[in-house]
C-alpha cells in the first residue's frame, strides 16, 4: 500500500509528474540555499518541500528518482540508509544498466526494493502519459505503483535490473546519433548554399519502411560496400572541413564503414543471419 510518495530531483521531469502532497527534494536547496518552487505552466502542485533528503524521504513507501544522469548512482548510494525496508526505489534516470545494477545493489543492501525505469519520451507535453518501461524483480510491484500514482503508459520490460536501461541506452544511438547526423549535414549543406537541395534530395530517397528492414538494408551496404564507402567518405569528410564543419560524426561514419568492409563477406539472406555472421567473424578476427 502506497501512502507517501518522494520526488528526488525537481527539474523537468520532476515538476511534469508532480502530484499534489508529495514530498520532494532537489540538491540545489541544500546546505541552507534557497530556491522557490518551479512549477511549469503544466503543473501546479502542492508540495511538501523539504531542505534535505532525509526529511523528503523519512515516510516514503515509493521514491521517484529523477536526477541527473551523473548523480543517479550517488543519489542511490546517500539515500539507501534513509529508506523505510521495502521502500519501492524507481530508478527513472537516462543511465546505462551498469550504473542502475550497482544503484540496485545500494537500494537492496537497504533494505529497499529497485525498480529500473526508463523514460522512452519527453517527459512534456506527455507528463503522467509518457510511456514507461520497468525492469527488474520488483518490476510488477513497480508498475503497479506507477499506474497507481496515474502513470497510464506502463510495460513490463523484463525480470531483470538493466532490461529497461538497456532499451533505453541503445535505442538513443539511433535518436540521438540522427540529431548530431541531422546537424553536421544541415550546418555544411547550409554553408555551402545547397540546403534546400540537400534536403530535397533527402526527401527522395527516405523510404517509409520498419527499422528491422532498414537495419537488413544498411547492413547489406557496409558488408558489402563498406571499404569502398569509406573512402568516400573520407572525401566528405575533407569537405566538411573545407566548409569550416568538424566532421565529428563523419569520422565515425569512417570508422564503422571501414570495419564492415573488412569482414569481407558476402552478406547473407535476413538481419537475423547478418547479425549472427558479423559476431562470428569478428570472433574469428585476432585482438
């Protein structure tokens, strides 16, 4: 039974899922500071404001943590000691499964139960309905007091801390290697002039597909064109640069298509074949 609700951090996330009487704290109040409430034009909450953790924490059957990235496990490692045992501990922090493991191995040491949460969206204009994923052994009892707490988009990831993280993690090298990608064209195309071509010819080649086709796809082009790809791109490369753009991601671009190629093999049928071929080449290859 969930009776007192904790947010541990009060930025955007933290201000979006603020409920009314919960108690929170924020790091940026500590050692006598003071900082008013920032409530958003999305929310307006009454909250139990509290000057330390301890106090936000001291009747706590569920804790929100929402830190940053960079404090998670800190946050996880002070707070463990103040937890009531069987304190729900839900881990929503952007940290690699790594970190939450050892999080998990502070909060259970406590006495406490964590939960690995990942947040899959922009916490605004989403809020309550932004989709959630759950890992680890408390992830049902988790779930449940999300959906309690007015959550409505929540899923079981898998039965084990890190499952969530990992979905999490692995998926931002696609959504956020596409920003940095999108930025390095759009900033060289615009110095060149060509942006609106650029573009254009973007919009002519982008097919609608699923992303299993399309990993099949690009992976069928570095394995069997990756060396080739390269080179060329060395030559995008060296006009970024001619362009006064550091050609931060077309290096990697580089890298990765220079790896491919060097397998050297004839791509086989299906992403499933692909992916199980390149793991055992690489295998094969010395260290």
């Amino acid at each position: 039974m969930i009776e007192w609700t904790s947010l541990l951090g009060f930025g955007e996330a933290g201000q979006a899922f603020a409920q009314p009487g919960v108690a929170a704290f924020d790091i940026a109040t500590e050692n006598g500071e003071t900082r008013p409430l920032k409530i958003t034009q999305f929310e307006s909450a009454e909250i139990r404001w509290s000057a330390t953790p301890a106090g936000a924490l001291a009747r706590a059957d569920l804790v929100l943590c929402l830190v940053t990235a960079d404090q998670a496990l800190a946050a996880a490692q002070r707070c463990a000691p103040l937890l009531k045992p069987g304190t729900l501990w839900l881990d929503m922090n952007s940290v690699a499964p790594g970190t939450k493991r050892e999080a998990a191995q502070a909060i259970e040491a406590a006495g406490g139960r964590y939960v690995d949460v990942a947040v899959m969206a922009p916490v605004l204009p989403a809020r309550l309905g932004v989709q959630l994923l759950v890992a680890g052994p408390h992830a049902d009892a988790g779930a449940d007091a999300l959906r309690a707490y007015g959550f409505s988009n929540v899923a079981i990831a898998g039965p084990s801390v890190g499952d969530a993280s990992a979905i999490k993690m692995i998926r931002s090298v696609m959504i956020k290697g596409l920003e940095a990608l999108t930025a390095e064209c759009v900033l060289a195309a615009e110095r060149a002039g060509v942006r609106d071509a650029v573009l254009a010819s973007l919009d002519a080649s982008w097919k609608e597909q699923p992303w299993a086709a399309r990993a099949d796809y690009n992976l069928d082009r570095m394995l069997a064109h990756g060396t080739r790809r390269a080179a060329e791109m060395e030559e995008v490369a060296k006009t970024l640069s001619d362009l006064g753009v550091d050609p931060t991601m077309t290096r990697g671009t580089i890298q990765r298509q220079r790896e491919m190629g060097a397998l050297g093999m004839t791509p086989p049928e299906g992403l499933t074949a692909k992916l199980a071929a390149i793991e055992a080449r690489e295998e094969d290859l010395p260290a």
